[in-house]
C-alpha cells in the first residue's frame, strides 16, 4: 500500500519558515500569502500528526 506524500509546496513553506525565523518572510519570499503559508503548515501538521 503506498502513502500519499505531502504537497511539495507545503515541504517549501515549511523550509522557507524555519529558514527565515517568520511565516511573513518565508509567504513574501515564496510569493504568497501569510495565509496560504499558514495553511500549508496545518496540512503539514496534520500529515505529520504533531504540531511543527
């Protein structure tokens, strides 16, 4: 049985995020919102099971 992987785009934000210290930073580098990096993070927590 295969697992589904989590988007890429969600991996980005997250590496953006903890590279830069600021999920305001890490939306304006990736040219999106804070919103959408905030979502990202979420799928990648409930993905994960625990709180990045």
């Amino acid at each position: 049985m295969q697992h589904s992987l989590p988007p890429l785009s969600a991996l980005r934000a997250f590496e953006a995020t903890a590279r830069l210290g600021s999920v305001t930073a890490a939306a304006d580098e990736l040219s999106v919102t804070h919103g959408a990096v905030s979502r990202q993070l979420k799928s990648l927590d409930e993905y994960f099971g625990v709180a990045l």
